[in-house]
C-alpha cells in the first residue's frame, strides 16, 4: 500500500507510445530484486507479460506482491534487474513517464474534489484541453457506469462507487498497462462477485493489459488467464488456473491453492505408467506418472477433495474396470453441509484423515451419509498428484 495520491493518475506520453514488434512480450520483468534493509522482499523475479494479458499476482500477506507491482508503476526502484516496456528499459522513466497506471488498495481518492474532478486529475495534470477532458471524463464516467455521480465527493459513495471512481481515474489515460492492486478487497461478497465481471469485460473491451495483485485465489482463478504465485519474494509457479489446481508444482502450492488431501510415502513399483506409492496413513495408492518422470524417494500424493468419491461399503465398480483401483475403508468423521457440496472427513482404516467433497445433486438427502458410518472412499490413479515431499 501507498500514500503517493497525485502520482495515481500519472501516466505519461514520453514513453507511451511504446511500439513492440509482434510476438514480443508487451511487459518483460529480468530477475529483479528489491531489499529492505537486508530482508530481500523480491528475490529474482523474471516473467513476460503479453498485450492483452489479465494476469493475476497471487500470494500470502507480505510475499512481495505489492513491491513488485510498485516497481513496475516506478514508486520503487529495484536493485537488480530490468523491466522493459515494449522492450524498452523503463527504469529511469518517472512513474508518471510510464505508460503504466496503478490502481492502488485504498483507492486513494482525493476526498475534497468531486468525482469528476478525481477522474479528470491526471488528464489536467498532463495539460490536456479542457474540451478533451469533458469529453474523456464523460467516456469513463459512462464506461463505469457512475452517471448522475460526477457531483459527488467520495465521502457520499458507497464502497463500490469509490471502486469505480477509482478505476476510472486509472484508466482514464488509457495506460498501456493497468495494475491493481487487491481493488476488490474493500468490497463485500456479492459485490466482488458482481465487480469482477465487470472488471474483466471491461478489460476485453478495451483490449488492454491487466496485472491485479490479490491474496484470494477465487478472485485470481476467476478473473485471470495466467496466474504467478509468489512465496518469499520469488514466483513459484506461474500457470493457467487450471494447471496451477490440477498440477501443482509443489506440496506448498497444491496446499496453497485449493483444499487438498496429502499422503507422504515412498515409491514401491512402477506398473507400466503407473507408480504404487506405499503411504503410512492411506496404504498403497496407485497414482498416474507424473509428466517429469520420477525415481525412487519419498513423495506426497496429493487428491483434491471433489476428486474423491464416497460409496457405502461393498465393493465399488468404476465406469471401463471391474472395481475401482483406489479403493480406501473407513468411517464418515465429520460433515459440513455447505449448500451446494458437502463436505465429509472420512477416518480411514489405515490410519489417516481423507476429506471428500460431494455435490449435493439432489435436493433430498437420500445421497448423504451420516456421523460414524462406513464408507469406501475412491478415486482414480489420474486424480492423484505426486509431489516432491
Ligand atoms: P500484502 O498482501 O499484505 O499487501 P504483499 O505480498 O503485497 O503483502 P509487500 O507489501 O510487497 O507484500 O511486502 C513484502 C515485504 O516487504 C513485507 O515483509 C513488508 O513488510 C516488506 N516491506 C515492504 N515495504 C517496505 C519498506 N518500505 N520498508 C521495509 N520493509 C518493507
């Protein structure tokens, strides 16, 4: 976060018309690094961004997210690295010399000027005629849908409003590249929901290039279409939604993003492309290989929850085999209803605790199980992760 209120809206046109040839990254961050002291708060960090890009910075309080973000609008300078715009080194440009903007978390709206006059604060600043800033301001106020509150002072919106206001004032130089960073964290469920919807056909429709800073991975998963997960100031993954949930690259990730059972053991054989792991708490899984073979060692299996099915007791037939091939007994543990899936702890037999979460299809229980009942959980070998222990 940041107090560097006039700065916001400071994208300028010295280096913003920036050409790039095609198939160049529109964003190329070189193993920067920035320090505290001797706290390394980014740690090497290099990552091509594309035109046209939403792509979302994901990671716990105090990761790095917000000091990356900050020397990409220029507020921070690294000391290691580069960060080329359209391949050029952006590093001397002042931050309102980039053609970047930054949507900041606290919105950081001038709370004395009007929402006009917020929207229309860079534009003045960059002396723009005051006839292109009427008509600039009147395009973002439509854009954002806040007509019939150009009048207003911040103090007389609602959360969502200010989001607005906010957003509008970034976007109102059209920067080439947009950061946000958590904009939605002030804004309550429903209204975050709604916001991101909005957020990303706005993005679509004015083709531009987003980077949101967030620590809610529903809110990375939903909006953006490449995900970087930071930990310790360094990315440790960086992947579409979908192969950031269903390969993780490390225990820390799979734990990270999403619920997720994990089984630490050894590998025993390899039966054609399969391994058998041998856990302490699930027994022997078998587990599908991993695209990047692996040797003996110990690992982690890891199963999300809603891969996990639940039937009662007696052999299980999967669809293509006679019986399922991971099939582990024990007893329901513990059940959470929670609407539209419910989720089941299921003590097993050897020892350990599985979590299944199961779709509630039907509106009668007739599918639920109950407190202390024996179950089969099962899933399949392709379900499962094998991660590094
Ligand atoms: P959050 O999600 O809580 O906003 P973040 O991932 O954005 O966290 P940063 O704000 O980038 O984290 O901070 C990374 C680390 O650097 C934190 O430990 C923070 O305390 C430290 N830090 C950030 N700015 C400074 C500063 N100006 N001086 C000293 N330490 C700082």
């Amino acid at each position: 976060m940041t107090d560097e209120l006039p700065r916001t809206d400071a994208a300028a046109d010295s280096v913003g018309d920036t050409q790039f040839a095609a198939g160049e990254p529109l964003l190329r961050i070189e193993g920067v690094a920035k320090r505290f002291g001797t706290f390394r708060a980014v740690d090497g960090v290099s990552l091509d961004i594309k035109s046209g890009e939403f792509f979302a910075l994901l990671g716990p309080s105090g990761c790095g997210k917000t000091t990356l973000l900050r020397m990409l609008a220029g507020f921070e300078a690294p000391d290691q690295g580069r960060i080329l715009l359209g391949g050029k080194d952006i590093a001397q440009a002042l931050p309102h010399e980039r053609p970047i903007n930054m949507m900041f978390q606290n919105y950081a709206l001038f709370p004395h000027l009007a929402v006009r006059d917020n929207i229309a604060f860079g534009l003045k600043r960059a002396g723009m005629a005051r006839a292109d800033i009427a008509t600039r301001v009147a395009e973002m106020v439509a854009l954002v849908k806040l007509d019939g509150l150009e009048k207003r002072k911040p103090d007389q919106l609602s959360g969502g409003q200010r989001q607005r206001v906010a957003l509008a004032r970034a976007l109102a130089r059209r920067p080439q590249l947009l950061l946000l960073d958590e904009p939605l964290a002030a804004l309550d469920k429903k209204l975050r929901e709604s916001t991101q919807g909005e957020l990303m056909e706005l993005q679509r429709r004015l083709g531009m290039t987003f980077i949101i800073v967030t620590h809610d991975q529903e809110e990375a998963m939903t909006m953006a279409s490449r995900i970087g997960v930071m930990r310790d100031g360094k990315l440790a993954q960086v992947a579409s939604p979908r192969e950031l949930y269903e390969a993780p690259r490390s225990r820390w990730i799979a734990e990270f993003v999403g619920d997720i059972n994990l089984f630490d053991g050894e590998s025993k054989l390899r039966d054609g492309h399969r391994l058998v792991i041998g856990t302490r708490d699930a027994g022997a899984l078998v587990v599908a290989e991993p695209r990047e073979p692996v040797g003996a060692g110990k690992f982690s299996v890891a199963i999300r929850p809603e891969k996990v099915k639940l039937s009662r007791r007696g052999p299980v037939r999967e669809a293509g085999h006679e019986t399922a091939i991971n099939q582990l007994d024990g007893v329901i543990a513990d059940v959470c209803y929670l609407g539209g899936t419910t989720t089941y702890k299921v003590k097993l037999d050897a020892g350990g605790m599985l979590q299944a979460s199961v779709a509630n299809s039907a509106r009668l229980d007739v599918d639920a199980y109950g407190l202390n009942q024996p179950v089969v959980a099962w899933f399949t070998p392709d379900d499962c992760v094998v991660l590094p222990s």
